[in-house]
C-alpha cells in the first residue's frame, strides 16, 4: 500500500508541477520605446504631393535669377519668350527647353545673355515621373535692368 501511495504522491507532483508550467506564456524582450499593444500600421506611405513654386530672385542688365521652390518634383524644362506668348505645352518645353534634374527644396535658374531693358517671359514645366507631368506650367514675366552707364562707340580706321 505504502508504494501505491508514493506512486500517486509523485504523479500529483508531476502533474502540478506540469501543469504550472504549462501556462505560462513566452517572454518577448522589449525594446525602449515599443508598445506591446500597438496595432501594426496597415496604411501604405502616403508620398508627398508634388508641389512647386517659382519666384524672380534678382535682375541685371544682361541676366535674371529665378528660385524654383519644388517637392515631388523629378525634373524640369524652362524657355524664356517674348511676354504675353501663349504658353508652350509641356511635352513641348520638355523637348525643346533646356532640362534640369530637380531636387526637394531650392532649385537655381538662372538666364544669361538677355539683352537690358528689355520684357521676357519664363515658362517652367515640371515632371513628376518619367511620364506624368506636373498639373501647371509655371510662367513669370521679368524686365531686365536698363543700362546704367553710357556707351560711347568710337569708329576708328588704321
């Protein structure tokens, strides 16, 4: 009787302490910070819209500097017309404008070889994608500076 009693006083112990455990759920380290109750975010990355703002910086006689402000922007063609021309479309300033890589942020335009005291007009199209074009043609008008100085021409033969 003595050996049926310790048998089922062992198997007790066994099954208390395999029951104890048993119940008992994996311990998951932490890191600073984590939430274990957060819910893992289900919405895709919303990309930035694309944005663009073009303004006249500075004027001379003879050039013009334009600050093109962008974000989403991959890239960017500009032409420079006479004012009040109707502007190009922007496939057109695209393969016969000069072509600009853009980046977010402050992009440099700056037109050389004008003629002073004189009206133009810059279009600026931009490319959001190797295909898609930005919604808007950015156009601003500008005058360039008058001469300051006196010019004296003086003909002169050998």
């Amino acid at each position: 009787m003595k050996k049926i009693l310790n048998f089922f006083l062992v198997a007790a112990l066994f099954a208390a302490a395999g029951s104890m455990t048993g119940c008992q759920e994996p311990v998951v380290p932490v890191e600073p910070g984590d939430d274990p109750n957060e819910q893992p975010n289900e919405e895709p990355d919303e990309k930035p819209q694309p944005t663009a703002v073009l303004a006249l910086k500075s004027t001379s006689t003879l050039s013009a500097e334009f600050v093109l402000t962008t974000e989403a922007i991959k890239e960017y063609a500009y032409q420079i017309s006479a004012p009040g021309e109707e502007a190009l479309d922007a496939a057109v300033l695209f393969a016969k404008g000069t072509v600009c890589p853009a980046t977010d942020g402050e992009n440099a335009i700056v037109l050389e070889g004008l003629e002073g005291n004189t009206a133009y007009s810059l279009a600026v199209a931009l490319k959001v994608s190797d295909t898609e074009f930005f919604e808007d043609i950015l156009q601003e008008e500008f005058t360039t500076q008058n001469y300051e100085q006196t010019l004296t021409h003086v003909n002169t033969t050998h």
